[in-house]
C-alpha cells in the first residue's frame, strides 16, 4: 500500500501520471543510497530535529519504496479525495527522483494502474481494515492480502479468505493489537498494557533475543513502538504502543513531534546492562510518611507493615530523605523529638536506569536506596533482601540445569566408554568423555532404545526424553541475556527433571 498524501493531495498526479508518489519535501534524491544505514543517514540530515523511533521508522518506510518493492508488485492506494473508492496497479519501474517536480511529488515510482476507481464495497470488511495503517509505504500481509488484491484487480470482486484463513478471524490476537494502536479510541488515550501482556501476544514469557528482535520487526512493519522501550525495566511495567511511522508535512500527526522525539525506538535501544528498574521492588511503590506527621504515624505504619525504614515525602512528591528505627532511636536520646522531620536522616535515590551491579555495594552498605521513575517521583525501594532474592532467582535455575548435567554425565560415562561416545554422538568437536557433550547430544545418544536400556533407569523412556527436549530449550534460553527470570513453570520443569534424576541416581 501506498497512501496519496494526508488529505489525498497526492492522488491526482499519481492516477493521472501512471505514479506512486511519498511526500518527504526536505529530502532529497535517495537513489544512491545503497543501504538503509546511508538511507538513515540522510533523513537525520534532512530531518536534525526528529526522533530516533521517528527515524527508524521513516528509514524502514523509504528503504521499501526505494529497494524492496520490485517491477510486477501489486500496489493499492485507497483514495481520500474519492472515500468510496480505492486504485490497484502493479509497478512497472524503478523508484526516481524528480527534480523539476513541486515539493511533495518528488520522490516517485511508476505504476500501471489497473483500476482507478474500485468501490470499496467490493471489498470484505477484514480487507479493509489492513488498509488502516498509519504508514505511507506499508506492505500488506494479512489475511491473504497479494492473492485477494490480484483477483479484485481482474475481476472487481473480492474472493475471500480461504477455507484455512477463514477460522481465525475474530480470535483476538497480535492483529487486533495492531488495530487497537494505530486506531486508538483517544489521540491521548494510547493503547496501553505491561510487558507481560505485550509478550503474551507473540506467546512469549521472556524477553530472550529472538523474542525482542520478532517484536522489534513487527512493531516496526506498523509504524509502532513503545513508551518506554519494552525491552527495558520490570516486566510488568506498563507501556504505551504508539504511532511514530506518518511522514512529515502540514498537518495534524497523530504522534507530536515532541512525543516521539522523547519516544526511543526499541529497535536501537536493546536491553544490554541489568538495569535498577528490572526489579519488582523498584516499580511496587513506596511505604511513606510526611515530614510534618507526628512520630506515632511512622511508628505505627512500620510495625503494622514490618518496616525496617519508610521513605519521606511531601504533599508534591519529593523525597526529603528516610526514618528508621534506629534515626528514631538515636534521635530520641540526644532531643525530643514529636515529628518525622525530628528523626529524618539522609537517604539515597537513584534513577531506575542505573547499572543494577554498580549499585549493589551502596544498598548493602546502607541497607536499601529509593529509586526514582521518569517523572522524578520515587516508583520503588531496592533492599539488601530484594538483591539476595534477585540473585537467587537467577542463580537458582543455573544451578539446577548445571546439576542435571552433571547427573546425566555421571552415568553416561558409567555405561559408555570415549569409542563409543565418538562413534555415536554427533558433534563438530572431538568427543573424549561425557564432559564433552551438550543436552542435545544426550538427547540423540539415549533417543536409541537399546542405549537407553543400558542406564539401567526404571522410568518412562519416552517422558525422560520429552523432559530432556524440555531442558535443553530452558537451558538455551539461560545462555541468553534477558532481563526477565525464568517463570515458576520453567522452574518447576528443571526442579522436576533433577527430582527424577535424583531418584534413580540418590548419590550426591
């Protein structure tokens, strides 16, 4: 799909010349730009006070006009100036640049249009809505879209979705995300859901590589991205899917420019440094008190919660520092003391973008430090006890698959001697002991029935190796950066799988 202009101002020239046209005025001829990077380097030039997701998603818009569209490609343009109607053509060349063209009609590809002036009751309801995008290049993918468009093109009618596409419309799904973004019920009113949420749309738990680059790569297809990246912070931290992907001009954009200049594009902003903001405890609020409340109102809350310290602030959201048991306690023997502001101490805040590991001296040496959200106002607190859960919910499953590993290449070692590990395992490196192979392997040398036998374990064969194709997944997740720990269900599948290999093996 190709849009004529906001308001249809490109239509004309398009339908009347044989043309597809993007606007893009201060840009300039792009036919030498041989890679999206150069490309990118010509619309920051051109455009030095937009955005990054902006950007991107400009780049990701021309690079398709420029490049990837091919001669014989079908093209749709519904059309503004005619709202009943829509124009299919097929591309017939090359994009070019004019330079003798009006602002706005420069940058061009030629098109043979087939129809003009297809009513758009010809086409089904679901067809319609792909054609919704706020992008002005946008390839059309969804429900059967090439097939469908090549037979209105024909014929004038719409053939449908075919038997298999057909049971799946109405299932909510990431397209129906999609819809909700690019058409939210407010301009104000984004679209908006937590980290967990936006996974669960791809069937996804974790922010493993392959699941961000996926997400990255479709959210970036629509014109969309999130504020603030998903890829960073707490996993059920709340996002918005915003627009970012129209192409500059005179009228009302449906994301401000300020808005998306403040907007990161997830795609060149990957999560790399375990961040503060990755915790739960940072992103769960903060038990607090004023610092003109009399000393009864923190006593009371920390013993009915069982605080060790509360945070301190006023009616605007600042933070005046903390009180403890032992400020209230030290306070009390060297002066009266009635209010909060008599036993307040100093307290440390940090922003939730800091270096998780440079922080960890500081909060076991003070025992805890408020951090501190986007909008400056204190989002959480990080103690000593949330740094050791942490770490334990991270260590825990290494620990566990480590240990598996080591069970299973006990008793394969046991039972195989180094020619027949060699003769048998599948592996681009030499293969002298058990020490030498990798999950899959074991997989492969105990799939054989009569190898199994040797081990000599009374379990199920067939449950063993699905537990093991289980772990190995887990095991590879692992190996992988993400900011998100295992779920309880992964946990339990290794707690499981060592429990078995305990009870058959009982040697430590």
């Amino acid at each position: 799909m190709v849009r004529g202009g906001r308001d249809g101002e490109r239509e004309g020239a398009a339908l009347s010349e044989g043309l597809v046209i993007v606007g893009w005025d201060e840009l300039g001829d792009i036919a030498s730009c041989q890679t999206r990077d150069e490309l990118r380097q010509a619309l920051r030039q051109a455009y030095p006070g937009e955005g990054k997701a902006t950007i991107a998603n400009w780049t990701g818009q021309l690079w398709r006009f420029r490049h990837d569209i091919k001669v014989g490609d079908l093209v749709v343009m519904p059309l503004k100036t005619y709202p009943q109607k829509i124009a299919i053509g097929r591309f017939t060349g090359d994009y070019r640049f004019r330079h003798d063209a009006p602002p706005g009609f420069r940058h061009v590809r030629p098109v043979h249009w087939i129809r003009q002036d297809l009513p758009r009751t010809a086409v089904e309801q679901d067809l319609l809505d792909t054609l919704g995008s706020l992008l002005t290049v946008c390839r059309l993918q969804r429900h059967e879209a090439a097939r469908r468009l090549a037979r209105l093109a024909d014929t004038g009618t719409d053939p449908g979705p075919s038997h298999d596409e057909s049971p799946r419309y109405g299932v909510k799904n990431r397209e129906d995300l999609f819809d909700k973004a690019m058409q939210p019920s407010a301009p104000d009113e984004p679209l908006r859901l937590t980290i967990r949420e936006l996974l669960s749309h791809w069937d996804a738990v974790r922010r493993t590589p392959a699941v961000v680059s996926q997400i990255e790569r479709d959210l970036q297809e629509k014109g969309l991205t999130t504020r603030p990246p998903f890829t960073e912070g707490w996993i059920d931290t709340v996002v918005d899917i915003v627009a970012v992907g129209e192409e500059p001009g005179d009228g009302a954009r449906t994301t401000e420019p300020a808005l998306a200049y403040h907007t990161e594009d997830v795609s060149e902003f990957p999560a790399i440094t375990l961040r503060l903001g990755v915790l739960a405890s940072a992103n769960s609020g903060v038990a607090s008190v004023r610092p003109d409340d009399d000393l009864i109102v923190a006593e009371t809350m920390m013993i009915d919660g069982n605080y060790s310290q509360l945070a301190v602030i006023d009616e605007t959201g600042k933070l005046h520092g903390a009180i403890s048991w032992e400020s209230m306690g030290q306070a009390r023997i060297s002066r009266t003391v009635t209010t909060i502001a008599d036993a307040l101490v100093s307290a440390r805040s940090v922003d939730h973008n800091e270096d998780l590991l440079g922080q960890i001296e500081e909060i076991y040496r003070s025992g805890y430090v408020f951090v501190i959200g986007n909008d400056r106002k204190v989002t959480g607190i990080v103690t000593a006890a949330d740094l050791s859960l942490q770490f334990g919910d991270q260590v825990r499953p290494f620990a566990l698959v480590e240990e598996a590993e080591r069970r299973l290449r006990r008793r394969v070692d046991e039972v195989f001697d180094e020619d027949e590990l060699r003769a048998l395992v599948r592996s681009p490196r030499p293969v002298t002991s058990a020490a030498d192979m990798t999950i899959g392997n074991y997989k492969h040398l105990l799939a054989d029935v009569e190898r199994w036998r040797r081990l000599g374990w009374a379990i199920d064969h067939r449950l063993f190796l699905s537990r093991l194709e289980e772990i190995r997944r887990i095991r590879n997740e692992l190996m992988h950066f993400t900011p998100d720990p295992v779920t309880q269900e992964q946990l339990n599948r290794v707690e499981g799988f060592v429990r078995l290999l305990r009870t058959v093996d009982p040697r430590d």
